[in-house]
C-alpha cells in the first residue's frame, strides 16, 4: 500500500479496494485453490468501500449505521481471507502484510464511525 494514504474514507477504501483488485488479479495465476481465495477475498476486500459509499447517501441515520457496521463486517471477513493466504504462502508476503496492516486500520477506523454514529442516534 501507498504511504500516501488518503484521509477521506471513501477514497482510503476505494485505494485498498484497488490493491485488493491487484492482488487478486496475481493469485488467478496459480492453482484452484489461491483463485478460490482469492474470489473470496475479491468480494469482502471490494465491498468495504462499496458499502461506505452507500453510506454516505443512507436515507437515515439507521441506514448510514447498518452501511457502516456491514463495511466493518466485510473488513474483519478480508483480514481472515489475508491470513489465510498469507499462512497458506500464497502471494508476496509483504504485500499481503501491507493490505493486512490498512486492512486492521480501516476496521478500527470503521468501528469508531459505527460507534460515534450509535452514540449520535442514542441522543
């Protein structure tokens, strides 16, 4: 990953959904297995950003929470998929290290928002 991380979610999701792109793109090269990951990885690492964008446009409150919480849903699921693949030493371990790192940050960052945005509801 850059170190240039983008400050806005939705552009700091939508870089790590690129590089989930291209990590995936790499593991079609090898056995049934790493494509079978790597599809799984595909939709959770993508949908994270997806869902956040979702969220921007939430017709409530409610909305934008449930968005958030299945983003952060979809993150915890990428960061199991990158273990995986690094445990199993499918990819380049340091790119896989690298997506694993932003990953754990984007949940963490994702988490507060849910967090913030029940403490606002609850007022």
């Amino acid at each position: 990953m850059n170190n240039d991380k983008p400050r806005d979610i939705k552009e700091r999701t939508f870089a790590f959904a690129v590089e989930i792109v291209r990590l995936c793109r790499r593991l079609e090269a090898y056995a049934d297995v790493s494509r079978a990951l790597g599809k799984q990885l595909l939709r959770s690492g993508t949908s994270i950003g997806s869902n956040v964008e979702e969220a921007q446009a939430g017709q409530s409150l409610a909305d934008f929470v449930s968005k958030y919480a299945i983003a952060l849903k979809e993150a915890r699921e990428t960061i199991y998929w990158l273990r995986l693949l690094r445990a199993a030493g499918f990819g380049e371990a340091d790119q896989i290290d690298s997506l694993n790192r932003e990953a754990n940050e984007l949940s963490r960052i994702i988490g507060s928002i849910v967090v913030n945005a029940k403490k606002r509801k609850s007022k």
